[in-house]
C-alpha cells in the first residue's frame, strides 16, 4: 500500500517514536502508520538499529559485572516476544489499521461515536494526559471549522480523503500541523472520511460556536 501513501512521518517523530520518547498518543498515531507504510517502517528501522548501536557502545565503554540473575531476567523479556509494528495485511478489509484496532478492541463497529454537530462524530481514546487522540467521521463534503494549533497535531486518514489549502490527504497519510499552519479542513465529496486526530495541545478556533464548544467537545 505504500506506493499509495505521498504524505509521511518525518525523520524528527520516527526518531522519538525509535527512543520511545513520544506521548501515548503519538506512539499510537506512528505505529498506525506504520503498519501501512513500507517506506516509513524501513526508517523507523533503520533508527532502532542506530540506537541500538549507540546502546551497545556504552555499554562497552561503561561495562561491569552483572549479578547472575540478570541473564534470567533477559530471557525471559526474550520469551515474552518483542514489541513490532508488523506490516498490515494488504487482504484484510478492516478500515483500522492492527495497532488501532488491538487499542480500540475491534474495527469500526466497535468505535462509540458521539456527535459534534454537522454530522461530524468523533470517539476520544483513553491516552495518557500529555497528548489526545480521537477518531473522527466527517461527512462528505464537510468541512471542519478554520482553525490553527497551539502546538502539534498529527491526521491520518483511514478511509475517504480530505483537502485543506496545502494538499490531499487520502489513506494512510499524515497530516503535521504546528502552530504556524491555520486551515479549512474538506472531506472529499465521493466518501465519507475517517481520520485518526492527535494532539498535544488545543486548536485554535477563529469562530465563536467552535470556541464556545471546544470545552465540552475536548477539542
């Protein structure tokens, strides 16, 4: 599917995803994606093999003797199996990629939307406090409320499309937005669009029903 995919993660968020420095929320937006994205997945890659060459380097340089017990210790983290982002299976008609249908518990049927006007819908998911992340459905044609951002926002699209004033943005790009962008997000007219939104501050709304709502919407 990456052939497909124009709009990737930066080197910047796959280097604190790789030394696991990104909140909850983020980690969950990054290995979303990369379970879609061969080209982004090689990167990522590439930096825990890099990290771990600079690991195994202290280690060398800073080495003492280790108590008995430490080599049963590492077995058994060993037995219990590595934490991957395995590649999605192309066949599978699941509209959620594996990391977020294992989060959510299931694919779209075991999302619980709640609506936020326009028929706009969103699902917030249980993330640590330092950044939200939230499903959202956007009619057709819809678009979302002028806004900016006060820090980082990360959108990807997981069926549909939709434009804003930089690009288009259909499955599995990702959209970063910083607090230097201010846009009109579109859903494409020909499908619904579903994205995975993250955040690790609010929007900035220019209208006053937005601004009104954004406390009770989270938002």
């Amino acid at each position: 599917m990456t052939e497909t995919i124009k709009h990737h993660l930066n080197d910047a968020v796959l280097m604190a995803y790789s030394a696991g420095t990104l909140p909850e929320a983020f980690n969950l937006m990054v290995a979303s994606h990369l379970s879609l994205c061969d080209t982004c997945r090689a990167q990522a890659e590439s930096f825990d093999a890099l990290g771990g060459e600079v690991l195994e380097q202290m280690h060398e340089a800073d080495a003492v003797a280790l108590r008995p017990e430490c080599l049963e210790a590492t077995l058994a983290l060993i037995a219990g199996g590595p934490v991957t982002t395995p590649k999605e299976d192309a066949s599978q008609c699941a509209v959620l990629p594996k990391p977020l249908r294992d989060y959510v518990g299931g694919d779209l049927e075991a999302i619980r939307w709640k609506p936020i006007g326009m028929g706009v819908k969103q699902a917030i998911l249980p993330t640590s406090k330092d950044a939200s992340a939230r499903l959202l459905f956007i009619p057709a044609g819809t678009a979302m409320p002028d806004h900016g951002h006060e820090g980082t926002e990360m959108t990807m699209v997981l069926k549909g499309a939709f434009q804003d004033e930089d690009d288009y943005f259909a499955r599995g790009d990702v959209e970063i937005a910083d607090s230097d962008m201010h846009h009109t997000p579109v859903a494409d007219i020909h499908e619904d669009c579903i994205c995975l939104a993250v955040a690790d501050a609010p929007l900035r709304f220019d209208s006053l029903i937005p601004k009104i709502a954004q406390r009770f919407l989270r938002i």
